[in-house]
C-alpha cells in the first residue's frame, strides 16, 4: 500500500508515511474520555504515534515498550542492520532465481496435484526478491536477478515465501510461530530454502485465545449462554426466540409434529388389509407436513424473537467484541484498549495460556 503523493512528490509506501496530524488530534480527543484503569499503555502509545513519526517507526516503538518488558525482542526489519545482515541471502536468492523458482513451481505442482491449493500463487517470471524503486517495492524479474544481485546500490527484501528462510539465517531459532495460512505457505517455503541450499525453517502452530472482557462475560451470563453458543450462525438466535416463545404455544408446535407421526402411523395400519396408497405416498406426505410445521415455527420464533430487544442487542454486542465481522479478535480489533482496560491481569492470563501451549509442542520430561 502506498500513501497519496503531493503533486511532483515520489511515491511513498503506507509504513514510512508520517502520521501526520490525524493521530495528535485524536488524542487530544482523548482528553475529553474517562480515565482508563492501566494509562500507561496510552502513554506509550501517545509517545510513539507522534506527528513527526512514521506508521512504521510509530508501531515498532510502541510494540516494543510493550513486549520488551517480558523479554520478547522485537525486531525492526527495515533497521539498515538488519538490512545488511539479510543481504546476503537476498543476494543468494538473485544468484539463483532461477533454480529457485523451478523448486517452487514443481512444489506447487505437487500440492495440487495432492488436492490442495497452493497458498501463495506463483508469479511467473519473476523471483521471490522485491528492489525498491522510486518509492515503490517490485518484484525483481528473473531475466534481471543476476544483474540486481551485483548492484550495492538497489535496496532489497524478501517476499512471503522467502522471508522465514532471510529470518532464520539472520536470528537462528528453534522453530518460527506461524498462524494457519503461514504454516499453510511453508510447503513452498521449504522448497525455496532447499533450492538455495539452506536450512529449512521449522514451523509450529502459534497460540491463539479469545479474550472474554467482564462486560461480555456478563451479557452472555444474561443470555445463559457460554462463547460456544455464539460461533455458530443463527444458533443464539434460534435460542433467544425459543426461549421467548409462550410454554403453550411451544408445546401445540411440538404436539403438532407428534400427531403428524401418529396420524400418518395410523393410516398406514389401516390401510394394510387393503392397500389405497404406497408407503412412498405416505412418507412425502409426511416430510411435507413436518417441513411445513418447521417453517411456521420459524416464523413464530423469529416473531418472538423481534420482541427480545436487549437479548438481541446483547448478543450483537458480544459477537462485536468476540467475533468482529466474524473474525477472530486478533485479525480485527486492536488489542491496545484491552492492556488499557485490565493491564497485568490479561498479560498473565494469555501468558499462562501461552505457556500452556508451548508445552504442549514441545512436551514435558
């Protein structure tokens, strides 16, 4: 993503434009809010999100006041050290373009041929190393890697499928954490690895929670439902309209659907002698009677359902704070206003949780 250029201006990517005089409002707006019970973590953001910092600068410092305290590096991949240590990798990449993007392509050839679906599409044609350019980052094409492997002066990275391998060489490890598309797209990591002649990245699943503030712990308690209820479509819904409906027009329903079964049973013991039907008959007749009961159930749960309107406001506001848009939280919300909100109480709960995990992949004595 690149931000707008001023006319006549190069081009600038989205992480190294300056913040600029949007985020100094905002938190002048702040001003006029509550006072969060943990406002350091505030602080922190206001001494990193300054008008003269850029989107890049701003986040690395402001992860880092976080994480550094629990011994957790963080590690700025565009600092020009950590360019220079990645450099020869990158250079090694361009050296073999070419071999390296045969190793890739026969390796998503055989992910489909398997029945899967590579996650990262190959892009013919052109390696797996970016240059930047007048601002903007491209892809190096084969037909030129090996003349861009030689330039000192082109200013290189590394696309998804090349980035673990540059990570490992520059900071070895015992294992990169990876979410489900990451280990997904390892499959082909490992080829490009092998094809350069490098160790391949080991990958292992990261951890993942769903943070259950108080305020939604209490509205699901309101509901008497648990975060389970609520993944699935339509399933709190259906509850909350159940549970509005009067006892005795529940009941006519479920009488109802008994007296199609025993009424159809009955015709059909009556006819045995004499045969006026097939059995087919009696069992559509029976599907449909039933489907039309169904549906005129629906209708009377969705009735009742319009008259919940705290239940239904409760669970719209549980499913924004746990599922936004139907995501889980970390792909959507930012975290920031939780460590404001309940500071080392959740640090140490998804600290124990984490642990708990790591154990898991690695196993006790």
């Amino acid at each position: 993503m690149a931000a707008q250029a001023t006319p006549g201006s190069r081009p600038c990517p989205r992480w190294r434009s300056l913040i600029g005089w949007s985020v100094s409002w905002a938190f002048r707006w702040r001003r006029c809010s509550g006072q969060p019970a943990h406002g350091e973590v505030l602080a922190a953001l206001q001494r990193a999100y300054r008008a003269d910092a850029t989107v890049g600068s701003a986040y690395v410092q402001f992860v880092r006041e976080m994480l550094q305290p629990l011994g957790i590096a963080v590690l700025d991949s565009w600092h020009p050290a950590v360019r220079a240590a990645a450099r020869p990798t990158l250079v090694t990449a361009l050296a073999r373009a070419a071999v390296v993007d045969e190793a890739v392509a026969m390796r998503t050839v055989s992910i489909e041929r398997g029945g899967y679906r590579a996650q990262v599409a190959r892009v013919a044609k052109l390696s797996l190393v970016f240059r930047s350019v007048d601002g903007r980052k491209e892809r190096v094409p084969l037909a030129q890697a090996i003349e861009a492997s030689q330039r000192d002066d082109l200013v290189l990275s590394a696309n998804v499928l090349l980035r673990p391998v540059v990570e490992r060489q520059i900071m070895p490890t015992v294992a990169y954490v990876g979410g489900p598309g990451e280990i997904a797209y390892f499959a082909q990591v490992s080829a490009a690895a092998e094809a350069m002649g490098l160790p391949v990245p080991l990958v292992v699943p990261r951890w993942s929670a769903t943070v259950i503030e108080p305020a939604v712990d209490r509205m699901l308690g309101r509901l008497g439902m648990v975060f389970e209820d609520i993944r699935a479509p339509h399933v709190a819904e259906r509850r909350i309209g159940e549970r509005a409906m009067p006892a005795g027009v529940r009941d006519a329903l479920s009488a109802m659907q008994t007296s199609i079964d025993q009424q159809l049973a009955a015709l059909d013991e009556a006819q045995k002698g004499r045969p006026l039907v097939d059995a087919a008959v009696i069992a559509g007749a029976k599907k449909e009677f039933h489907h039309r009961v169904e549906r005129l159930e629906r209708r009377v749960r969705a009735a009742a359902t319009r008259g919940e309107e705290q239940a239904i406001a409760d669970l719209a506001s549980i499913r924004a704070a746990v599922l936004p848009r139907g995501e889980r939280q970390e792909r959507a919300l930012n975290y920031a206003p939780m460590f404001a909100r309940h500071g080392d109480t959740l640090w140490a709960q998804l600290r124990t949780g984490a642990a708990m995990h790591a154990g898991s992949l690695i196993g006790t004595p």
